[in-house]
C-alpha cells in the first residue's frame, strides 16, 4: 500500500480564515439546536446553516483550497454580518 504525499503546512493567514469559518460554523450548529429546541427563528438558524455548508464548499472549490483566498475570505465576512444581525435582533427582542 502506497502512502500519500504529505500536505504542506497551512500558512498563518490560512488558518486565522480556516479558524474563523469553523468558529462561525460552530454558532450556526449551537443556534440551530436552540432554535429546533425552541422553536424560535427556525427557519433561519436551517437556512443559516445550509448557507454556510453550501457556500463555504462552494467558495474552497473555486479557491482550489486556498482559506486565504479572497472568495473564502468574502463567505467568511457574510456569516460575520449574519451572526451581527443575529445579535440585533436579540438585542431588539429582549429591549
């Protein structure tokens, strides 16, 4: 059995966006659950969710992997203004 070739090592900026995008992945996954128990902006936290599966994959394939690149960056600051937007709403609500 032949072994793989190792990948080279992830550059700082790579892995800041990588980081990023997992973190943002991470609260849509933990809202989801809060709203399926809830029962409170279902509907976004499923489309959020897919959002972020879609186009994240969609943004790596055209960036051939690249975390850094400029179409990844861009998905990344989106789910940025979702989770802002998110916090408005709370924020509204609770006021």
């Amino acid at each position: 059995m032949s072994e793989q070739p190792e990948l080279p090592p992830l550059a700082p900026a790579q892995k800041l966006w990588a980081g990023l995008a997992a973190l943002l992945f991470l609260i849509a996954v933990g809202f989801l659950g809060f709203a399926l128990n809830t029962g409170v902006l279902r509907g976004f936290a499923i489309g959020w969710v897919a959002l972020q599966i879609f186009g994240f994959v969609g943004a790596l394939k055209f960036a051939k992997g690249d975390f850094a690149h400029p179409l990844f960056k861009s998905q990344v600051m989106l789910h940025i203004i979702a989770v802002a937007l998110l916090i408005a709403v709370i924020f509204r609500a609770f006021q």
